[in-house]
C-alpha cells in the first residue's frame, strides 16, 4: 500500500504489509499515480499535493461516458497497469492469498446476477487479497496505487455483499480487514488531512457495526465524524464542510459522504442531532454545488469563489445515497425527486442511457463507478425504482461478459479487459461492487397468505447464513438481534398471515417487525425445535403501503433453518 510523502503522520511503529510475490498486482504501471485527481484541471478547484497529471479532457464536461452502445473512452490508462507489486515502504510480512475458487476454474452454472456477484468477488479475493501469517486475523488487499480512501471502498464492497448474501466469508473478512486498516493507519485518523479519506471509512465503520453490532466500529465511526465536522464546518462559503485542513476548497466528495454518515449515525444512536447536521450540509449542497433542473453534482466550490461543475459518478452517488437517507427518515419528497432527479442526469446525461465505459484515465477515478452503484442500490430498492436497478443490472452484466481468463474486470465496464497485464485493485474493483449492487428481481418475495421466501431478503445484519440454495440452510445468530430485512414489501389492504418455514436448534421466538429491527412488532412467532423446517404463521393486521419488513432474531447464538 502506498504512502504518499507528502502526507504528514505519526509513526505507528512498524508497519505490517503482505509480501505479493508473483501472484497479484505486479507489472509497471505509473508507481506515481497513487494521489488524489486535482479537484480542477482547469484551475478552479484545489490544488493537491496527492495530484496526478490531470483528469482526462472528457471527464471536464460531466458527459464523457458512454452512449447506448456501450461505447466511449478506449479503455487504456491506468485501469491497465499497476506498480511494482510490493507492500508499501519496503516492508514485507509472509502472507497467504484468500482462496475462494480453484485458479482459473469458472463455474458452469452460473446464471443469476446473484451467481455472477459471488464469482466475480471470489476471483477479487483470490488475486488480492492476503491474510497475515504474522497476526492472525488480519487481512488486507494488496496492491499499488492506492492509499486510505480506496482500501475503504474496497472495504464497503465487502460489506455490500455480506448485506445481501449473509456469507460467513465476508463476515470474517469484515473483522480482518478492519485490524489490518488499524495496522496500516492507526486508530486515529486525524493525521490525514483530507476531511473526505476519514468520511469513506466513517460510513464503511458505522456500516460494519450494523452488520456485527461490534462497538469497536461505532466508536470509531463516531469518533472520527465528530473530528471532520468540528475541523471541516466553517460559515466560509455560506457554510460546508473543507475538503482538506488547508481550507480552501468545498467539495461534493465530503459533503456529500458526510450526509451519509451523519444518516447512518442518526440512525443506529437515534439521536436527531445528526440528522439535523446532515440536513445542514445537505442544504449547503443543494444551494451551492447542485443543478436542481438537471441533477448535476458539481465537483467543487472553491475560496475564491469559482465553482467546478465536472460531474463524476461518485459524487452522483452520494448524492443519490445522502438524499435517499434523508427521505427514508423524514419522508419529505423533496428528497426523494432530488435523488431521482440526479439518478436520471447520471443515467441520461452523463451515459445516454448505456454503459459506464470511461474514468479510466486516473488510479483515483478508476473505482468512482462502485460508489454510485452502492447508493442507486440504496435508492432503487428502497424507492422502488425499477428502471434504475435494471441499469445497474445491464452495467453488472456488460462487466461480467468483458472479464478476463482470470475473470478480473476494469473500470471501463464495456471494454474487454486485458490478459497478461496487471490491473490495480481498485480498477477491477468498480465491476465487482456494480454486480454486488444489483438484483434480478426488483421485487422481494413477501406477500400476504403466502409462505415467504426467506432467500429473497435484501440485507441482513448479524446473522450468518450457510447452505446451498434449494436445499436446508441455516440462520445462525452471531448477535443479538440478527435480522433479515424484506425492503420495500407492497401491503395491500386485506389482513392476513405471513408463513415462514422455519426449525430452530432449540424452541425459540422470531419477531416479525417494520421498518426497522426494533420497529413495530407485528408478531411473534414461536419456532420449534426439530430437524425439518415447519410452517408458522404471522397473523398480521391491516398494513397498508410500502414497508420494509424484519425478521428479528433476538438472542445471539440460535440457529434457524428453513428450505
């Protein structure tokens, strides 16, 4: 992992960083190119001492992707090629590469989206990532070109798919690669001087202590919000939140993630005053750096008063995702027609309707893509926007089918990638977290006096789930309170039942709640303990709208099965 040296911290005694050898990231790519994109390449925005050499001439107009037929940018650059292949600083520890499938070897029946998410992350992990012989429990994903903030994309896109799939995996992966962030970059991140690297990893921390309930993570997430907002808000600029300790830039890439977080932290403490926050930035956002007849995100605002409006994928997503939380919390639909209005320029505007094929020109830029599927996800399932999830479907798929023989993709989604050259994790990456953010089917299986497909949930948290599907799987409970969230279930206005085939190690209660885990409970069913899964029935009174529904088990360690 590179440092760059123009950034300033304390030492952390000796860092420990994973020998590669032969096996990932090698090759001779630009060793230079791990900093921050310049914020304006035309000059108006701030300068960086992490700069590259400019954002390619394209990407200057917000509308340099593709058109429908997938078509645009060549798909050379930096996505392309990667460093020398060592830890960061010349220090090396003797690690192991996480296997997931035999090398090489692709799965014939691979069919869903679903199917093709897991493959596509399983041949990320075997190519990238490593865990430590020297401390156990201690992953990390190798490579160059990169720095703080992409680790915890990375990091999110590990999370996103544990949420969706419960795989044991992934949930191990979560605690492993957090000791080896804290490895490589302590347990205080204020060393860092842009405000926006310690955002990316407060939303991956407050998402990771939703997934396990492990304090560790909310702390630090709380921790390190409360130390950009009281060093970042100033009134400067009619207020925001600076992009870096210098002070003289404003940009969607932390005020848009500190929205988010600021969300997140709402709603797991449940303590409005980080709504109230979230709204506050939010508002600055919409009034300064925001087209409300287009949806165009601009990138910055900068001390001078000059404005770059270079409109970028994450900085679409953010948006998206910040103003979809928003909604979900207050139900305003200003909110929700920002959101859609942004999804639509970012669509439309930025791509003519087809496929991501350009921010390949940049070791930053390269991973944007995976920043907004997370949150067109967010927004498409909890809003029921079909149209957007079979977008981001049609991007997933048109990734998959350009993989290559070690079924790696890049950034340029609708380009062949190249065999025999080395592609940067955070490259072959953007692909992986597309697939891993979308769905075959928009609606999950939830309806009234019907047996519930317990597999179609949409997230879960807490719990781990094992078994192939089609057979007997287990629910294991690795928290209290594990649940398995239904989003955005269609109550007619008939009353009803819901049935679940359900078995428990031993007699047991699950909670049928809404909205929320701890939302209203709607009932409580009593599980039997047995081998063979048995049908029990929620009554559920008079639901109407659009839900989302929970099913909660609250003490740690109780196993279910169903089929």
């Amino acid at each position: 992992m590179r440092f760059v040296d123009k950034l300033k911290r304390p030492a952390l005694g000796m860092l420990l960083v994973l020998a590669l050898g032969t096996t990932a990231c090698g090759g001779s790519g630009d060793a230079d190119g791990a900093g921050r994109e310049t914020q304006n390449s035309q000059g108006s925005g701030a300068e960086s001492d992490r700069e590259e050499s400019g954002r390619a001439e394209g990407n200057e107009t917000g509308s340099s992707g593709t058109g429908s037929n997938g078509t645009g940018s060549n798909g050379t650059g930096s996505n392309g090629t990667g460093s020398n292949g060592t830890g960061s600083n010349g220090t090396e520890e003797t690690g192991t590469k996480e296997s997931g499938t035999e090398e090489n070897e692709v799965k014939k029946d691979i069919v869903t989206i679903e199917d093709k998410a897991y493959e596509s992350l399983s041949r990320f992990i075997d190519t990238y990532y490593f865990q430590s012989k020297m401390t156990e429990g201690v992953g990390y994903f190798m490579g160059d070109s990169f720095f703080f903030w992409e680790p915890a994309e990375m990091y999110e896109m590990v999370i996103d798919a544990y949420e969706h799939t419960g795989d044991e995996r992934y949930y191990e992966m979560i605690r492993e690669i957090f000791r080896g962030f804290k490895q490589e970059h302590g347990r205080d991140w204020s060393w860092n001087e842009y405000n926006d690297d310690i955002a990316w990893m407060t939303i991956a921390c407050a998402r990771a202590y939703n997934c396990t309930g492990d304090q560790e993570f909310l702390d630090m997430a709380v921790k390190h919000f409360d130390i950009v907002w009281e060093r970042g808000w100033s009134d400067d600029l009619g207020g925001g939140v600076w992009w870096r300790t210098d002070n003289q830039t404003k940009n969607a890439c932390i005020n848009c993630p500190l929205t988010i977080a600021a969300c997140l932290l709402g709603d797991i403490l449940d303590d409005e005053s980080y709504y109230e926050k979230a709204v506050q930035i939010m508002d600055w956002v919409t009034a300064n750096i925001y087209e409300e007849d287009t949806g165009n995100v601009y990138d910055s605002y900068n001390i001078d008063g000059d404005k770059n409006h270079w409109a970028s994928t994450y900085n679409q997503g953010t948006f998206i995702g910040a103003n979809t939380l928003l909604y979900l919390h207050y139900g305003e639909k200003t909110y929700f027609d920002r959101a859609r209005r942004a999804a639509d320029y970012t669509i439309n505007n930025m791509y003519q309707g087809g496929v991501m094929n350009n921010e390949d020109n940049s070791t930053d830029l390269v991973g944007f893509k995976g920043i907004l599927a997370r949150w067109m996800y967010c927004f498409a399932m909890n809003c029921g926007q079909k149209d957007v999830m079979d977008w981001l479907r049609m991007n997933g798929e048109a990734a998959w089918d350009n993989r290559n023989s070690d079924g790696l993709m890049t950034t340029a989604l609708a380009n062949k990638a190249p065999d025999n050259v080395n592609i940067i994790p955070y490259s072959a990456s953007a692909g992986v977290a597309v697939l891993n953010n979308c769905r075959d089917e928009q609606e999950v299986k939830v309806s009234i006096n019907h047996t519930v497909d317990i597999d179609s949930f949409t997230r879960c948290g807490k719990a781990v789930i094992s078994g192939e599907k089609g057979g007997v799987r287990t629910i294991e409970a690795v928290g209290d309170n594990a649940y398995l969230e239904y989003t955005c279930v269609r109550f007619g206005e008939e009353c009803g039942s819901l049935r679940f085939s359900l078995a428990a190690d031993q007699d047991c209660t699950v909670e049928i709640r809404l909205d929320a885990w701890d939302g209203e409970l709607l009932a409580a069913l009593a599980v039997p303990a047995g081998d063979s899964p048995q049908t029990v029935q929620a009554d559920i009174e008079k639901v109407s709208g659009r839900h989302s529904l929970y099913l909660v088990i609250p003490e740690k360690g109780r196993k279910l099965s169903y089929e």
